[in-house]
C-alpha cells in the first residue's frame, strides 16, 4: 500500500465536501485525509494508487494537489 501526501488549496469544511465524491469514487484509495490546520493544507491518500491519478481527481473537482516528496 502506497501513503502519498499532497500540498493542496483544499482550505474548508465545503472544500472537503467537494472532492469528497471524487476521492471517494476511485476503488484504488482505501482512505484519505485532509490536514485542514496544516498551512499547506496537507491531504494523505493511502492505497494502490500512484500520485498522477489522484492530482487529476483533484483537477476534475476544482482543486489543486503538488506530491511531496
């Protein structure tokens, strides 16, 4: 299983709620967070899922995602 970490512009409660649906659809991502008291907004995605797909979700429901090393 693959832990990849993503600064983000997610910065909300309605933010969240946003990629929710999106996250959520892709059967590879077992879970994900959103580190909302983070200043770079962290999200952590856990699963068999590589690090393109899950900025391209991001893209598709409006939001920005740069992987971090």
């Amino acid at each position: 299983m693959n832990i990849l970490r993503f600064k983000t512009n997610i910065n909300c409660g309605n933010c969240l709620r946003a990629v929710t649906p999106f996250l959520n659809s892709e059967p590879e991502i077992e879970k994900w967070q959103v580190d909302l008291e983070h200043p770079e907004r962290i999200l952590t995605v856990e699963g068999e899922v590589d690090a393109s797909l899950v900025t391209d979700l991001l893209k598709e429901a409006g939001y920005k995602g740069e992987a971090l090393p």
